[in-house]
C-alpha cells in the first residue's frame, strides 16, 4: 500500500528556516520516497512502512536537535495503480 503524507513543521525556536530546510534536505537524501516542498508544507509519498520508518527517524531527529517543535500531518493512503486506472 501507498501513503502520502502532507507535512508542515513549525520549530519553536526564532531561526525557523534552518531546522525546516534541514528536515527536508534529510527527507531528498532517500531513494524509496519521493518528496514534493511548496512555501507551506512538504509531501512525501512511498510505500506505507518505509514512509513511516524515515518520517519517525527524521521526526524524532529533528525533535532532538531542535528542542520544541510542532509537525502536522495529513495523511493519504492509496494504490497507485488504481490511482492511475481512474484518472
């Protein structure tokens, strides 16, 4: 099964960018997800359990080199192939 997960990140910290940028710049080093960044959110799609796996990582990465921060999720599951049968 397919995920996609819409992600924002809000560090509570004054330099926000740095930690943003940080967290997506890990997420573009892996291979088996794909990863979309607009000016609000960032998604990232894959196979469900690997999508899981890297966004726990780099969550709790992120959590520890930051201190307090707030990430919301959205999160899509699908099959791409019927994805790609219905459009």
């Amino acid at each position: 099964m397919q995920v996609m997960v819409e992600l924002s990140l809000y560090p509570l910290v004054n330099e926000y960018i740095p930690p943003i940028q940080d967290f997506i710049d890990r997420l573009n080093n892996y291979r088996d997800i794909s990863v979309s960044t607009s000016s609000t959110s960032t998604q990232v799609t894959g196979d469900y359990g690997v999508v899981m796996k890297i966004l726990g990582e780099e969550m709790q990465r992120t959590h520890e080199e930051v201190g307090q921060a707030i990430f919301v999720a959205k999160f899509l599951n699908f099959d791409a192939m019927q994805a790609r049968k219905s459009s």
